[in-house]
C-alpha cells in the first residue's frame, strides 16, 4: 500500500464514491443543485486524519444513496481553494450545494458532528425516516 494515500479513500474511489477534481471540473461540481461534500485531505503528510474523515464520510454515504455528490481535489490544488471554500485546518469537509459553501467541518470529529451536518441539508437517513 502506498502510505501517502489513505485505504478508505482509495476504496471510495474504487466503489464510485468519491471523485478527484481537477481545476476544470471543480465550477461544474460545486454549481450543481444538490449537496456536494469536498474532502480536503491536507496532503501526505495528514493521511492518518485524512482516512479517519474519509471512513466517517464513507459510512454517511452509505445512508443516503445517491444524494450525495463526495470529491477530492487534486493535491497538488488544495492550497489553491482553501481561502475560497472556508479550509483553515485539512483534512475539512466542506458541504456545498449549488455553488455556495454551506458549512465546513474541520479535522476530525465524533460521529455524531458528521450525521448531524447531514440530517441539516438531506434529513434523516433513509432507513431513519422509514423507520
């Protein structure tokens, strides 16, 4: 395994969960209607961090299926977008929808900081409401 990335990440890029932006696709990406969640990783040097939010995240996803857009900068472009998208301590989630940022949640949280950020924009989970 390559230590510079995380496992849980890899994965999620494996399972179509997660998608890595380049500077093209970025505006297209954030300017959809709909939640979209960026994951800033803070680069090699945060992998530890960066796949404990990336497991949280993956775990969120799989309460709303298909509700939710998940991307990943390409590294090389983090530093770039962290004034404009609120970043002050990677790994961050930032939570977007159609162009605006929502909300932005910085390093590594309890569980319950990731499920509540998002019931506020998509509800109850699924099973949750059906429940």
């Amino acid at each position: 395994m390559d230590e510079t990335v995380s496992p849980a990440i890899t994965a999620m890029f494996e399972q179509g969960q997660l998608s890595e932006l380049d500077t093209a696709a970025l505006p297209t990406f954030i300017d959809e209607e709909g939640l979209a969640v960026l994951l800033f990783t803070g680069g090699p040097k945060r992998v530890r961090e960066a796949h404990d939010v990336a497991v949280a995240l993956r775990e969120v996803l799989r309460d709303y299926p298909g509700g939710v857009r998940a991307a990943v900068l390409q590294p090389e472009l983090e530093k770039d977008y962290q004034e404009q998208f609120r970043v002050i301590t990677p790994p961050s989630l930032v939570f977007i929808s159609a162009g605006k940022t929502l909300e932005v949640l910085p390093g590594v949280r309890d569980w319950a900081d990731y499920t509540r950020a998002f019931q506020r924009y998509l509800g109850a989970p699924q099973q949750e409401a059906n429940a």
